[in-house]
C-alpha cells in the first residue's frame, strides 16, 4: 500500500512543515491552528502504520529505503531506512505526539499554537534520528531536537524552568559533541558517513575503545545512566507535562537507540571489555535510583527517577550477551531474550511513563501543585481517573498482564544465565517498583480526604478519558499479548548479535 511512497521522508517532514505553520497562524489563528496541529499528528501516526503493515517481519535488513545526494564532498547523503529496532519507536513516538497535542487544548493558556507547533516540529527532528542511516545526518536531527525542547521547557516550565533547561542542554549538547568527534574519526577511515559501511570499518582495540567512549557519554547521557542522570529530574519536574511526556516517552529511548545503531556494531570488541562497567552503572540505576525515588515528595520528580531505573534494565539487557562467557555465551537463545527484552522495555516504558505524567498532568490542571502531601482521598472524587492511575502505577511496578511485565521479565530470566547475581539484582526493581509506585498511589488516591481542595475536585473530562483509555489499552495489549512486537523485534536482535560476538579482531 506505502511501498511507492517515500513514506519515511513523509513522516519526518510532515510534522515540520505543519508544524512551522502552526507557528505562522499562532495564537491570532488559534482555532485553526489548534486543528491543523492535531490533524497533522494524527496523519502522521496514520502514515506511520504503513511502516509496521508493510514491513517484512521476517527480514533483519533495512526497510524502505531512501537515499539521494546531499553532500557528495563530505560522502554524506540524504539515507533513511527502519529495521525491527526502529520501527516501533517511530510509531511510538507519532502515537505519543498526538496525546501531547490532544492534551493541550485544556493544559496550556499561555501561546498554545506556539507549543504545539514546537512539538510537531519535535517530532518529526525523533523520527529523523530513528530513521537516519547516514552519521552526519543522524546527528543534525539529534542536537535539532534539542531546540525545541529547550524551548517548551523554557517558556513553558516551573518557576525553576531555565536553570533546568540550561542543565538539560549543557548535559546532552556536552555529550554530543563527544559523538561528534567519534563520527569526524570514522569519516577519515572509511570516507563516508553511511551507518552500515561505519559499522563494517575494520578498527583496532584501541581505535574501538576511545569511539565506544565516545559514544557511551553521548548515549549514556540520553538515557540516562547512573552518575549522568542528574538532569533529568529537574527537566521532568519545571517541564510542562506535553514535555515530561516525549522527554520520558521518546527522548531517553533515543540514547538507548544510539547503543544498538551505533556503539555496539562498530565498536563491538571494546562493548565486550567495558560490559561488566555497563552492567554495573544499570544495576545502580536500577537499585540505588529505586530506592531514591522512594523518598521524593513530588510526584514528578518520582516518577523521574523511577524512568532512570527502568531505563537501566534496557541497558542491562543490552550487555548482558557479553557477560561471563563472551561469544558462546552468546549464542544462547537466553541471551538474545535480553536484549529483545530490552528493546521491549523501551517500547513498555514510553507507554507507561507517558500515562503516569498524563495522569500527573491531569492533578495538577486541577490542584495546580504536584506535591504528595498535598493528595489522599483522590479516588472518593475522581474514581474514573483512581481506576487508570492504580492501572498505570501497577503496569510501572512490572504487574503480569502489562506491558510492563514483558520486557522486565525477558532481562531477568536471561540474566539468570548470565550470573544469578545479576537477576537478583535485576529482580529487585520489581519489589522497589512496587513500593513507590504503589505507594504513591496510596497517598494521591486512597486515604482520607484532608485537603478541602480534593473534596472540590470532578473526576476526568471526555477528551482526558479518551487519552487514558487509549493508554491503558496500550499498556494491557503488549502486555497480553506481546507477539507481535517480538516478531518484528527478534530478527534484527539476532542480527546485531551475529555482528558483534565475533567481534573485529
């Protein structure tokens, strides 16, 4: 049905271009622009389906490829293409796009056609970075995407807003530029920038080792990872809840992403000796973040540090293959259930953390404070909205029957394998989890009502009933029944692993 269209170039530039006339209608035009923008995230969520209809779910190879001409001197050219990595983040970050412009109608006062415009363009910069396959192309749309969202945490933060959004570009600008320097050195040895070339570069242990190092502070940053995560709590806590959501829903998945295209196959020797590093920074991420979050009084910033520590179960999963026994260890189906339960996670999680600060969102447009203390008794008011909290809160603790049991338990049944260590480390999460996510649901919803504010309070409109429901079918569908996305994801997780444990050299 898409095979004739350039339907990867249309993702991208769909949601910039409609989202640079958002910005050029504006507030005077704010009707129309209010239209314009969510018809806009909607046909490009339903142009991103096509990518998942059409794909060959068989095939590790790229998908719908595109290349032309862009800057022959450089060897740099306008390539794009999507494998089982990276298709189900491009859809997943068009279906989060649309809740963030659905959910502005009623969320933001303050120049609303400039904030969703901002998003849109936001959009299509992620799908670029996801749909990238040349080096040089890759990394403009990774730092673009900074700019919009300095801007949405800038002009549309907490009272703490710029010290945050300063923090947060300092951070990832910093870390790219890192990248940067890595993807210069590749260009001299090969002359190209195009990603499957880089990644067949013949390279020596010590060439492999400062470009994995290069990578990791770019990438780890993103993620984050255990000691560079600081920012992140603050960008979650003074950013608008459209910006707490892509920032946990997309952004993080992105550095995730830059350690499957980029760090692991073409610096896969140095991945190898640097593994029992990755595993322990995710096992801290994991335990010590976990038990942070337990301790914070506002619900964003919990739910901040809980995304650290989910976040480190996706990177566990990806080094787990070179624990213990290198090579052979992985050729051990077990091994390949982590990474694959990884990437799920990835996928798990944007779901998850998206409706946790959607539901964030919709307490605080109506308490205008996101402190605990402030709660009890939510659900004798708002029982429709108590209903998909303790559905969403249970799904972040990792309840079987949700999608965030799946990938959490594919890492640990693989780890296992790997050093029984390591999964009770890893299983841990699964306890701590549920004590601050349920928890917090103790405080906010149940209890008795001794805030007057909360005995005020109407449960959830049509339009927040639609966005959680639809959530919440998300969030119990993987997790019934996660085939489907397994089937796309296995082949290319078999692939990467036939790149990488035999290693360069």
């Amino acid at each position: 049905m898409f095979a004739d269209l350039p339907l990867l170039s249309l993702l991208i530039w769909t949601p910039v271009i409609g989202g640079l006339v958002v910005l050029w209608l504006g507030d005077r035009r704010l009707s129309a622009a209010r239209g314009l923008a969510l018809g806009v995230s909607l046909l490009t969520f339903v142009l991103s389906l096509g990518l998942w209809t059409d794909f060959d779910v068989g095939s590790a190879q790229m998908q719908f490829l595109e290349r032309a001409l862009w800057i022959p001197t450089l060897g740099a050219d306008y390539a794009l293409g999507v494998d089982g990595f990276s298709m189900p983040l491009i859809i997943l970050t068009a279906f989060m796009t649309v809740f963030v412009i659905f959910a502005a109608k009623e969320s933001v006062s303050q120049r609303p056609a400039a904030y969703m415009g901002a998003f849109l363009v936001m959009e299509g910069l992620m799908i670029g970075v996801f749909a990238a396959l040349d080096a040089l192309l890759f990394y403009i749309f990774w730092e673009a995407m900074l700019i919009p969202m300095f801007l949405i945490i800038g002009i549309w933060g907490g009272p703490r807003r710029i010290y945050a959004t300063v923090k947060f570009f300092l951070f990832t600008f910093l870390g790219s530029v890192l990248m940067l320097v890595a993807f210069i050195y590749l260009y001299q040895q090969g002359g190209s920038f195009d990603v499957l070339g880089l990644q067949r570069l013949p390279l020596s242990a010590t060439e492999q080792t400062w470009i994995f190092l290069a990578f990791l502070v770019a990438f780890a940053v993103k993620v984050p990872m255990w000691p560079v995560h600081t920012w992140l709590p603050d960008a979650h806590v003074e950013a608008p809840t459209g910006g707490s959501v892509i920032l946990a829903a997309i952004t993080l998945k992105m550095g995730a992403y830059g350690f499957l295209r980029y760090a692991l196959p073409i610096a896969p020797d140095a991945a190898g000796e640097m593994a029992s590093l990755m595993a322990v920074l995710s096992l801290i991420a994991v335990v010590y973040v976990g038990l942070v979050a337990m301790v914070q009084e506002d619900m964003k910033k919990l739910i901040a540090y809980s995304s650290i520590a989910h976040m480190g179960f996706v990177t566990l999963g990806f080094f787990l293959p070179y624990w213990g026994a290198g090579p052979a260890a992985g050729e051990s189906a077990g091994l390949a259930m982590a990474m694959t339960g990884g990437v799920v996670q990835m996928i798990s999680h944007g779901f998850i953390s998206g409706a946790m600060f959607l539901s964030v969102g919709v307490l605080y447009d109506r308490m205008h404070t996101r402190r605990i203390a402030a709660y009890g008794g939510v659900a004798t008011r708002m029982p429709v909205f108590a209903a998909f909290f303790v559905l969403f809160a249970m799904a972040n603790s990792g309840l079987p029957g949700t999608s965030g049991f799946v990938g959490e338990f594919l890492v640990i049944l693989a780890s296992f394998q790997a050093n029984p260590w390591i999964a009770f480390l890893a299983a841990l999460t699964l306890i701590l989890g549920a004590s601050y996510s349920l928890w917090l649901v103790k405080r906010v919803a149940f209890g008795p009502v001794t805030n007057p504010e909360v005995g005020q309070l109407n449960d959830v409109t049509t339009r927040e009933s639609l966005m959680l429901g639809l959530l919440a079918v998300a969030v119990l569908a993987l997790g019934v029944w996660p085939q489907p996305l397994l089937a796309v994801i296995e082949p290319s997780v078999q692939h990467l692993l036939l790149q990488i444990l035999p290693g360069k050299l």
